[in-house]
C-alpha cells in the first residue's frame, strides 16, 4: 500500500543562527550531572527530583456576595496575577480553582485575593480582599491529607460578604499541582491556560480485527442478462481492503479471502461489508451492503476456531423485483496479539491486548524529568527569540506529558512518574517539544516543533540504581544535525524478581500468537500505521490534546522513509559486524603464512592438544568466553546509550542526500534533481545486483557439483568421493584432522603463489548467469 506522506513543516529550524560547524564531537556526548534529588525531605513517590516549593491557593467559592454583581477572583502575589473565570449575576459562586506560585519567583511577602466585579466597559471594580502574611502560611508536603479550606470575611466597602480559601506551602509532589495555575505560563490565556498544564494519558487499547470472507449467496446483478463479476468490499473506519473478483462467476460466488484491521476500544466504527460488480474497468455497481457493530464478535484468546456466520445483506434490486443476498464470514477480535503501534526495535511494551493473558510485572521504572539547558529559540516573541518546553514521556500504553514552561531556554520541570515494566528488552522514548498553542493563535494553525528526542533501553540499565545524565537533543534538519540543548533526566529501574527477570530472558519477545499464526511482514507494517493513525486521533480528543505532530514524532512514523544516510550508516553497521570476522581470518592468514614464528608455533601446539583431547574443544570455547566477559567488564559502560551522530552517518553526510529524505511522498522537487537522484539509485542499485549475482552463481556452482550440467566435472567430483570415502573409512579421523591441519599451516616455503586446486576446480564449474538476457 503506498502513503501518501507529506514530510513538510515537520522539522522546524531554530530561528537562531544555528550552530557552530566546528562544534567539537564532546557536545554530542553524555554527561554526568549531580541534582540535588528528594530535598530536606526525602519522599517515596518523589525522589528523582528536585524538590521546588510553591505557593498554593486554593479558591473554592463565595457567598453572600452583593445582588447584580459578576464576580470573579483575583490572586495578586507581587506582580503576579491569577483570575478565576467569572459569574454572570451570581451571589454564590464556585470555583474551585487552584492557583500555584513558585518560591523562587516571589516578591512580595503579602498574599491578596480580590473578589472583582467584571465590567463590560471600564475598570473593574474590587468587591472585597483577603490579605494574608506569607510568614504564617502553613506547609503541607504529601502524604500529609489536603489542607481544609476555610471562610474568610472580605474586607468588603458594603460590609458582606465571604470567601472559602486555602492557602499553604508545598512541594510539586503535592496533588493539586497538575491542575493549579501556574505563575511560570501566566502568559497563557484562553485555551492555551489548559495546553500548559502536565498531564498523563492512556493509549486506547487496540484489537486485531481479523475477517474472513467465505461466500455469497444469491448475489444477482442489476442487468439480468450477464453473469456478475463480483468483489466484496470491508471497511473498518478509514481502512479499506478488497477481495479479488470471484473466480466462481455463479449467483454464489466464492472468496474465503482473510483480512487483518486495527480496531480501538470504545468500539466507535462499524464493519461494513459491500458487494459490488465490476460492470466497467472503472466502474463498479453496489448489489448490496451490510454494517455490523465491532462489539457483537466474539473475542478469541487463543487460536481455537471461531464459528463462522451468515448475515443477510441490505436489499438491492431495480424495479419491483428485489432480492437479498446473504454473505458468510467469519469475524472475531483477536486478544492474544500484540498490536504494534511501534517499531520492534524500540518496543516498549509486548503485552498482548487480553488483559487476562498478562504476566505479573518484573519490575518498576522511575523517571525524573528535571528540566534542559541550552534549548535553541524556536520562535520570535517581541523581537527576540524564545521556547515554551515541554517534554513527552512514552513508556507501554501510558503517555506523561509535564506543564510547559513559558519563555525560558532552561526550562526546569521537576516531575517524576513511574511505570509497571513487564519485560527489560524494552524502550522508554522521551521528546521536547515547543508549544505552539497558548492562545494566541488562530486554531488549527501551529503545530508544536520537535526539539529532540531520547530513547533509553531498560536492558542497559544496572538495578536499584539511579542515573543523572544531560542527554544531548540532537535533530537532523536540512541543514544538517543540529543539537537543540540538553535533556536532564534521574532514571532508576527497580526489579523485582530475579527468577522472573532469568524466565523472561528465555521467552519469546511477543505473545505466541505471533508464532503460532504469524502476520506477514506487509501485514505488520500495514497495521502498524493504521495503529499509529487510531492513536494518535485518540489521544488527540484529549484535554489538553496530545498533538499528533506529537504522537508521530514518538512514535517515528517516517522511518519507512528511503534515506541515503540511514542506507549506509546500516551498511557500515554490517561492516562493523564482519570487521571481527576479517580480523580473525587475516591473523590466521597471518598464522599459516608464519609471519610471527612464534605465535605459528603455539597455534601448532595448541591444535596438537585438542586434536589428541578433543573432548577439551567444547569447554576451551566456553572457558575462553568466560574470560573475554570477565575481562570486558572492567570496559563496561557507565552511562545508556544515547543518539549518536557518527553511528547514525549524519555529520559527513552530503546535502542533497538531506534534502532528499526530508523530500515529499511523492516527491516534490524538479525534474532535473529528480533524474539525477534516479540515476544515483540506479548505480547503487546495480552495485548492488552485482553481488546478489555473484552470490547466486557461487550456489549454483555448488549445486552443479551433481547436477551433470559439466559431465566432466560432475566425474571428477563423483570419482574424487568415491575415493575420499574409501581413504575416510579406513584411516583414522584423528589421522585426517592432522594432516589437514599440518597442511593448512605448512611454511611459505611450501606453498605456491597460485589458486588451490579446489578453488580452480570450482571457479570452473557451470552456473545459469549464462542463461540469463
């Protein structure tokens, strides 16, 4: 299936001057950082953090308050000003809002709350204050319970009226900090108060549809006089599949054609059925159509069979004479797969969709997003540049997204979360992004731009212990990479059980569905983007909406793309693989070829050794890796991996080959470059069938060994056989194994500088490249 992808206004530059060509490679690297996590008082939900204190009010509601007034609340802390929404006409309002300063801002040591009269025209009016001293306020740190709010006479002119308040001194751990105004966005009006604010979403728990069209029946076409050609249409939402036109071209026509779909619970689409008939090449004729809701099917836990079923279609017909058909399927939502929204090579959850199928969780990962440093200016505000941050946190099916703090290139968010893990050969992705919804905006017209991206796998991570790092941000632009500053995170995976960890190592990674009754790999790749499309439309609908620029970006939705650079930073990866490989055969090159006596000699011994105690092969290899893994441990690394550059071939790489990735689907450039980049594939792509060819005659060369496609070799080969067997059998195999190896490691001086005689032989023997056109 091809998708039509625009990859435009994906990638926002920073509208500052970029960075440094010669910025040195230590820019790229990780660093170690040392907060100061928990504060004076260690909490157990909140010490991967920094402890920051704020000043909390809570506004609950009024009373008593004067006849034709529209009241609202005003908090005033210094040059600081919160509002509640206002009432029309109301003397007892509620409200119910909380509003939080923090400690390092404050200037002032008096706290006021206005009861305001809102005017349509000129100044509003106060109606009444409350006036606390900051020096009396109490402090409150979680799991003290809430602070009970209390009534306040206002300091009012007319002499009536009360407030409920509740004011104290808290930490970011305490509960109403999600939801409290914040003093750091008081930029933030209209929609944009509630797209600033931290919240935790729940992907949508998706199921594998699977439908199985089996036949028709009684299927006529709106002109009698021809036999009908006969398609069946299923839909799911906005996925779409055919079947073939029925090769039985009867009144019952015949599929049994299964498809796959991607449905989401609450079940909101519908499966609709649609027969049609192709009376033209482009042109088809509805003979009649069925809609069935998701939740009637049964939903499979296992691969037992499911009963299939006949549904009467909608009437179709012309004239007065009309006739339903019936169709036979076999439905069910499949709860013992995976749903893959993601790329396997990150997964982070492997869990299947039945809840009753999970494992119990072996272990707990914490995360604490402390702030970042040295973020690029990703937009213009009053002549300067500047970023409103926040960071999106994507672990398993649950998504945290923290408050965005306005105007500042070191934002410092302070917020800790905690997931279940249920397997450690996984991966928590963390993104910054710029908020590009406060509120000023015309809706539907800015889209939050990346700042970078992280991703760390649990695997590597040591149990029970903390890790500070300064995560670079780095982001691949037309330009070139970029880093756009520095993540600091504390992360700590806690296990919590060790037999279980060892268990999980020796299972497969995804449920056994995905073995027993595989999908195809254009099947996987199909529902995954239908799966990451229904997510992020979901997580869309929330309030604040998680964007799907967003959920896109998480979730690497454009890494199907052709990439020249990710092309060869995987070839080089290949060449990294095999360089161990190339080493060894070059040292035994070196071995037989006696460049360094002595170590030829020791090889002979050795050999000698194990070709008189074979039984020593088997525990020599597996004492030697012992060894290797002792001795690699003291070269361990310290710190997860992050994003390397240099891996991922993007300093060195050529410019068009970037503006080429980041290139429209279907391409949108000139048709110059165009052909150029053609030709360009062209020459890579018949290197690359010159291999492909070379690897081809070699298998056929082996396979004409006894094919007799040469009679002559084929005699050759078959005499030489007959006489290796004869020789085999008589003489000892420990005798043979000396010989052959005395041979492969005889001196120069016995060796000629001309092909073996095998590798001639071989090299002769026929394959079909001389068949081909």
């Amino acid at each position: 299936m091809i998708r039509l992808r625009n990859r435009q206004n994906m990638t926002h530059e920073p509208v500052s001057g970029g960075i440094n060509p010669t910025l040195q490679q230590d820019d790229y690297e990780l660093k170690n950082t040392n907060p100061h996590l928990g504060g004076e008082r260690l909490t157990s939900t909140y010490d991967l953090v920094e402890q920051t204190h704020h000043l909390y009010v809570r506004v609950v509601k009024a009373k008593e308050l004067s006849l034709g007034v529209d009241p609202y609340v005003e908090v005033k802390l210094g040059n600081y000003r919160g509002r509640t929404r206002h009432f029309e006409k109301k003397t007892n309002p509620e409200w119910n809002q909380v509003f939080a300063f923090s400690k390092e801002r404050v200037q002032s040591s008096i706290l006021e709350v206005y009861v305001k009269d809102k005017e349509m025209f000129g100044r509003d009016e106060y109606i009444g204050k409350v006036v606390f001293d900051l020096n009396e306020v109490t402090t409150r740190v979680p799991p003290d319970s809430p602070l009970a709010a209390q009534w306040y006479r206002l300091d009012d002119r007319r002499g009536q009226g009360e407030i409920m308040l509740a004011v104290w001194m808290g930490t970011q751990a305490d509960e109403a900090f999600p939801e409290a105004w914040h003093s750091d966005a008081s930029f933030a009006h209209g929609e944009g108060v509630f797209n600033v604010r931290s919240k935790v979403y729940v992907s949508p728990k998706l199921w594998y549809l699977r439908v199985n069209v089996i036949e028709a029946q009684d299927v006529i076409a709106n002109d009698r006089g021809r036999v009908p050609e006969v398609s069946m249409k299923v839909e799911v939402g906005n996925q779409v599949v055919r079947t073939k036109i029925s090769s039985v071209r009867t009144m019952n026509p015949l599929w049994n054609e299964d498809f796959v779909f991607v449905a989401a619970e609450p079940f909101e689409e519908h499966l609709v059925l649609t027969i049609e008939d192709r009376v033209h090449h482009s042109r088809d004729e509805v003979l009649g159509t069925l809609s069935l809701p998701l939740t009637m099917f049964e939903k499979r836990l296992d691969h037992r069979p499911v009963h299939s079923r006949w549904f009467n279609l909608e009437r179709y017909g012309v004239g007065e004479s009309k006739f339903s058909s019936r169709v036979h399927i076999r439905v069910c939502l499949e709860g013992a797969y995976h749903v893959l929204d993601e790329s396997t090579l990150y997964i982070s959850d492997t869990r299947p969709t039945a809840k009753q199928l999970w494992k119990q969780p072996c272990g707990i990962l914490e995360v604490g997003i402390l702030g970042a440093q040295g973020l690029l200016p990703m937009k213009m505000k009053d002549g300067r540049g500047s970023t409103d941050a926040y960071c999106v946190a994507k672990y398993g099916q649950k998504w945290v997204r923290t408050r965005t703090i306005l105007d500042t290139l070191s934002p410092k968010w302070n917020e800790q979360y905690t997931w279940e893990v249920y397997d450690p050969c996984t991966v928590i992705t963390m993104g910054v992004f710029d908020n590009c919804h406060l509120g000023a905006e015309k809706p539907g017209t800015g889209r939050d731009a990346r700042i970078g991206k992280v991703r760390i796998r649990l695997s590597t991570l040591e149990a029970h212990r903390i890790y500070t790092h300064s995560y670079p941000l780095l982001v691949l632009h037309p330009s070139g990479v970029k880093k756009m500053g520095e993540l600091q995170l504390a992360v700590r995976f806690t296990t919590l059980s060790l037999a279980n960890m060892v268990y999980i190592y020796g299972h497969p990674l995804l449920p056994k569905m995905h073995y027993l009754n595989p999908l195809t790999v254009n099947q996987v790749d199909t529902l995954r983007y239908q799966a990451m499309n229904i997510v992020a439309v979901r997580l869309g609908r929330a309030e604040p909406p998680l964007r799907k620029e967003v959920v896109e970006y998480m979730l690497d939705v454009d890494s199907h793309i052709w990439s020249m650079r990710r092309s060869k930073a995987n070839f080089f990866r290949i060449m990294s693989l095999l360089s161990g490989l190339f080493s060894v055969s070059k040292w035994f090159n070196n071995v037989c070829e006696w460049r360094n006596p002595i170590t030829t000699v020791l090889v002979h011994i050795l050999f000698l050794i194990l070709l008189w105690y074979p039984e020593l092969i088997l525990p020599t290899i597996c004492l030697y890796m012992f060894l290797i893994g002792l001795w690699n441990y003291r070269f361990r690394a310290r710190h997860p991996p992050h994003m390397d550059p240099k891996l991922s071939w993007a300093e060195a790489v050529h410019p068009d080959e970037l503006d080429e990735e980041f290139d429209t689907f279907p391409t949108s450039r000139q048709p110059d470059i165009v052909r150029m980049r053609y030709d360009r594939i062209r020459s890579i792509a018949g290197r690359i069938q010159t291999v492909v060819g070379d690897l081809a005659t070699q298998g056929e060369r082996v396979g004409s060994l006894l094919s007799w496609r040469d009679p002559r070799a084929t005699s050759l080969f078959v005499v030489f056989s007959l006489i290796s067997a004869v020789i085999l059998y008589v003489t000892p195999f420990r005798v043979v194994t000396l010989v052959g190896g005395l041979y492969m490691l005889r001196h120069p001086k016995f060796r000629s500088k001309l092909p073996s005689v095998p590798s001639n032989f071989f090299k002769r023997l026929p394959a079909k490249s001389d068949s081909l056109l």
